[in-house]
C-alpha cells in the first residue's frame, strides 16, 4: 500500500514504523528523499518533525516537574518575567490597530502544555496573523525572540483550547529552570537515554547528508520540492516545531511513552507522570478541528472526525475507538509536513508515519495514513482513492 501511494504520487517519500510492548513489528520505507531524484527514503532518513516537538517539549518539562525545579500550577512569571509584559487581544480599532488589555489569570505551566494558556497561532487563528503582520513580526519558524515575545494571548489564561504557541514558551520556561538551552537539556535528559542521536534542532554534516526535502502539493497535484529549513541560526530553540528527528528515532520515543517512561533500561519519566501526556488536561473545554489560515502550508485539520477528542500535555486524544482500528485512551499528533505518531496503551503497540509534503492535512497524504492505519490494525482498506474526497 505505502508503495502504490509513491508510485500514484500521493507522498514522494513515506517511512513508517510499528512498535508492539515487544519491540518493533514493522519497517518500511519507500520512495525518494526528493521527488524524482536523490537517495532512497530510508528508516534514518531524517526529517523536520515540526510539532512533534511538542511532546519531547513536554517531556523535558514533566522532568523538572517531577524534581520540583518546575510546577505545573503557579504562575510562571516569577521564572518568566517577560510574561508580565504580555497582554490580552481585545479585537481591532476601526483604524485597524489592535486593542489589548492585562489579563484576568496567570499563565502557568499546565495552561501552555494543555494549550489553554490563551496563546495561538497565526496558521489557525486570523486574529494572531493580523496582529503580527500589523505588528511587523516575523513567523515564529524564524525563531525571533520578538515574535514569540510580542504576540498577544487571543483570551484569558484557563477561558478555552487554542492550538498555540504555548510549547514555546514552556521550551523557555525549561531553559531558565535548568540553566541549559533546550537543545541541550534534550540531548542529555531525553534524547540522549533513549538512543535518539538523530533528534535535534541543529542539523550535523551527517544528517544533512540524509536529510529529506520538505514537498509542496503544486495546483497539478504533483508534488515540488520546497528550499524551506527551520533556521539553523535561532534566537531560541522552537520547543512547539523545530526539531528535526528520523521515524526510527521518533518510535523510540512513541515507545518509550507506551513504555511508560521508560525504554531499554532509560527512564525519562516515573509512569504516573508518563501517563498525564494521553490523560485528558482540558476538562470541559471543547477540543475543535484546527481552521487553516494559510492554505500553503495547512487546510483545515481534522485528525480524528467523528470521534470525540480531549487533549493532553502530549497531544489529541480519542474519546471513542476509531474507524480506522485505534483504541479509546489512544493518543498522538502530528507535523506541519505531515509526520504522524500516535500510542495505543489498549492495543499495545506505537506507530510512526513521515512523509514531508505541505500542506498540512493534504487529502492523499491523510488517505495514505488512514489506509496505514488500517492496516496497523488488520482492518480493510476503505476504496476510496487518494487523489477524490470520500463519500
């Protein structure tokens, strides 16, 4: 299946893995790390995982929770006083400038990583893309302090969900509780345990040397490669979407979060705290379909219809089984340039997709996942074809 979906030109690359409690069941790769030139797509292939990153975020800080260097509930400003300089978006003047005022509540470590600290982002939120541009901000992928900064929060810490840019800040909130950049704290706390030499945010000679060419989805439905690159020179460390990683490297940590924390003798986390990443975090709060606002880089997302969702510190969870075979309790996300992961504690088993196609959720990437999926799960493929929307 994976290599009809290159053959059709539905992905020019895809690596997917599968992990039981036992260890690894399934590897294939197939395809090119460039469409139509260049090496064979490969387990090691390495990749820009975008906010995949989230959840290693989120790792990095639970440890220093479980320490006491970090607390989920207290108002972070104390350890991030540029907070107090953040404000409310109240909407718009009629001359265009934005209205902002103090917030009502604290952000805290728990309302970022839940994404309910109020701050968005401006590939969902047009209110956040107007301000910046209103503002003369960069995009936050060019990692400027003065994005990440100067953004407002779109509502009142603890109001409502809002996909954002809340690992961000708590990927700052873990550099100044620990005195390491995140790249760093990563390396030696996470990454490092578990095997994962090919994670980071800075990309070595060798890695270049198997890096993929991120895609985009031309008007023909072909596929171009793209010169994009998270920038190699940042002002900090995106902790929402800047690494770069490999499948093989990502179902380390997919296992290791199956695991419970723990994979091959490393633990990075105790189990009760490992559990708080697919426990739902959000309360009553719905937890929506996202709505692009740039359709180069994302449509609107939806990555579990029909089922209901929650969301926990280390991504969407579903309420329900799934169609397409995964368990209630079952939980994941995904990248801009659609990398997928999720963990199955009922069923057992973690699996990872990469392809590195924009934009976000374009249809043949996802009929590929889903016919993935499916088969992870031994269930039939659905007929629909890749390239005409569903009935």
């Amino acid at each position: 299946m994976l290599a009809g979906a290159v053959a059709a030109g539905d992905v020019p690359g895809v690596a997917a893995l599968v992990a039981g409690r036992g260890g690894v069941s399934y590897a294939g790769a197939f395809g090119l790390r460039e469409a139509g030139r260049g090496d064979d797509m490969t387990a090691d292939t390495v990749v820009w995982i975008a906010s995949m990153t989230k959840p290693l975020t989120a790792v990095a800080a639970l440890r220093l929770v479980e320490r006491g260097r970090l607390a989920l509930d207290e108002p972070l400003v104390g350890l991030l006083p540029e907070l107090a300089a953040v404000r409310v978006l109240a909407g718009f003047a009629a001359d265009g400038s934005p209205r902002l005022r103090p917030p009502r509540r604290p952000v805290t470590l728990r309302r970022l990583l839940s994404h309910t600290a109020g701050f968005g982002s401006a590939l969902f939120n047009a209110d956040v893309a107007r301000f910046q541009t209103h503002a003369g901000l960069p995009p936050l992928g060019e990692c400027r302090e003065v994005t990440l900064l100067g953004t407002p929060l779109l509502f009142d810490p603890g109001e409502r969900w809002e996909y954002g840019t809340g690992n961000d800040w708590a990927g700052r909130a873990v550099e100044r509780a620990s005195g390491q950049t995140l790249e760093d704290y990563l390396g030696e706390h996470v990454c490092g345990p578990l095997g994962m030499a090919d994670t980071g945010f800075l990309l070595r000679p060798d890695q270049r040397a198997r890096l993929a060419r991120v895609h985009r989805r031309q008007p023909d439905g072909s596929l171009a490669p793209d010169a994009y690159e998270v920038t190699q020179r940042p002002e900090f460390f995106l902790g929402g979407g800047g690494l770069y990683s490999t499948a093989a490297d990502y179902l380390r940590f997919a296992r290791t979060l199956l695991g419970g924390g723990h994979l091959d003798g490393a633990r990075v986390l105790r189990p009760e705290t490992a559990a708080m990443l697919g426990a739902p975090q959000t309360g009553a709060l719905p937890v929506g379909r996202l709505a692009g606002t740039l359709p180069t880089s994302t449509g609107d997302i939806d990555l579990l219809p029909g089922t209901p969702t929650a969301w926990g510190f280390g991504g969407l969870i579903a309420g329900d089984d799934t169609p397409d075979g995964r368990a209630a309790g079952s939980w994941g996300w995904a990248g801009l340039a659609n990398t997928h992961f999720w963990v199955d504690p009922a069923r057992g088993l973690a699996a990872v997709f990469v392809a590195q196609v924009l934009p976000f959720g374009d249809r043949r990437v996802l009929t590929t996942l889903r016919a993935f999926q499916r088969a992870v799960y031994g269930l039939p493929p659905t007929g629909a074809r890749a390239d005409e929307p569903e009935t």
